[in-house]
C-alpha cells in the first residue's frame, strides 16, 4: 500500500500507489504522485518532498498562469515537464488560478453571472474533445511511459480538474475500477476543504458582498463535472477503453507498457 505523507502547502497532493489494478495487481507505491501547485510549499514540506525522490514533474498549467504564480519549490535534480492543457477561450483555467492566488476577480463577473457550475462542466467534455486537450494529455502519458521519468508527479494550479482528469486516464489504463477512480477524484474535496474555506474567508475579507456561490464550485471536484467527461468520452467513443486508444493513442502495447512500469 502507498506510505501516507502529507504537504502543509498541498494538502491535496497524494501517492497513486496501492489502489488494485489490472490482474489483482496494486499500483506501485511512489511511483505516480498528483498535487496541485507547488509554489505554495513551506520551507517544512521540502524534506517530504524530496524523500519522494521524483524524477519528473509534469506542469499541466498555462504560461500565463505558471508566470502569475509563486514558482514551484522543489527538491533536488527534477526534470520540469510543461504540458499546457489550456484554452484562452475557456477563462475558467485562469479564474481558478486568480482565486487560488487571491487575485482580483472583477474581470471574471460575466463568467460568475453565466454561471461557474456549467463552465466547469463545460470544461470537462472539452478535455474529452478538443484537439489541443488531447494533444496534450496525450504527450503527458507517454511521459509517465518513459521509465527515466519515474517517480512522477503531476499538477495543474488546483490539482483537481486537468490533474483530476488525467489521473483517471492513468487509473483506467491502469486497470482500476471506476468506483475507485472516481472516489480519488472527490478526496480532493475532503483533503482540500480546509484550505478552500480559508481562501473563500481571506476574499470576502478583501471583498465584502463577493459571491461565495460562484466561486465555491471552481474549488471543488464534483461528481456532475467528471461525469461531463464521462458523457463526452460515450457519446463521442462508446467507452473508456475505446476512447484511451483511438483519442489517446493507448493502445494494448502501451497499456502493457503502463502496467509493467507502474503496477507492483
């Protein structure tokens, strides 16, 4: 079973390891880590962090939001992959990370009034059919392919929708239940609530009268949201499996290759 840590400054952040996959067989512990942004880490999450030993770190997020953000801390000779899963016309990938950093959110009204939840959603069967989205999840499981990069961990700004997503790709190809893979998805909520209360309360502080309802459901992983993709993957290719090898290119080869590297 995975060894159980913690990040002060992620606290979402999680080993993938010990969840059952194809054959009975569990995933390796240490091998597959999600997290969300790392510039918030303190100075007391850098021994963790480094006894992680990673070799690579895959970044989901943005220029523009990597530019915004205290910059990643990390611990010892790690690789920095930068996999943008982004689309400037989709302002909710930006809107997460202005709240997670406490920024200005007047710019984001229009979206708060059409209504955050449908964005979100929005978001999600995006991540199942735009090119560009599967271009890049795509170039981010082959790099979890390649034995050099192993440990790994991967991360967006809030570690929960493009990290969220592309857990579930792994999970399934690794050969995890569905239950399995979509009660990881929502630990997020029960891992991250804290931290989520204490930035909703710093920006009414800043902000008295701001509304709470538009930005709570940009901080959380809601069943609705992964069920969103879960549409898309069926109406556009029946089903999981179909969709890993004719969107992503995970063909029973790669899935092979995926499971001898990452399954104990």
């Amino acid at each position: 079973m995975a060894v159980e840590w913690s990040l002060s400054g992620a606290p979402n952040a999680r080993d993938l390891g010990g969840y059952v996959g194809a054959g009975g067989r569990l995933v390796r512990s240490g091998a597959l880590i999600r997290a969300s942004g790392l510039g918030r880490l303190v100075d007391e999450d850098l021994p963790t962090l480094g006894k992680l030993d990673l070799s690579c770190v895959v970044d989901l997020r943005s220029a523009h939001e990597i530019e915004v953000a205290p910059p990643d801390r990390l611990a010892g000779e790690t690789r920095v992959v930068h996999i943008p899963v982004h689309d400037p016309r989709h302002p909710v990938f930006t809107y997460v990370s202005a709240v997670m950093l406490g920024h200005d959110l007047s710019a984001y009204e229009a979206l708060a009034r059409e209504g955050t939840t449908g964005a979100m959603e929005a978001i999600y069967r995006w991540f199942v059919s735009d090119p560009t989205a599967i271009e890049a999840f795509t170039r981010a499981v082959r790099t979890v392919a390649e034995s050099d990069n192993l440990p790994l961990l991967f991360h967006c700004s809030a570690g929960k929708d493009r990290t969220g997503w592309l857990a579930v790709i792994l999970l399934t190809a690794l050969g995890v239940d569905a239950a399995t893979i979509r009660a990881d998805y929502l630990r997020t909520n029960d891992l991250a609530d804290g931290v989520n209360e204490s930035i909703m309360g710093a920006m009414l502080v800043r902000r008295p009268g701001l509304d709470l309802d538009a930005i709570r459901p940009v901080l959380e992983a809601r069943e609705n949201y992964l069920d969103a993709a879960y549409d898309e993957v069926a109406r556009r290719h029946g089903d999981m499996d179909t969709y890993l090898r004719d969107a992503l290119g995970i063909d029973d080869a790669l899935k092979a290759e995926l499971r001898e590297r990452l399954l104990d």
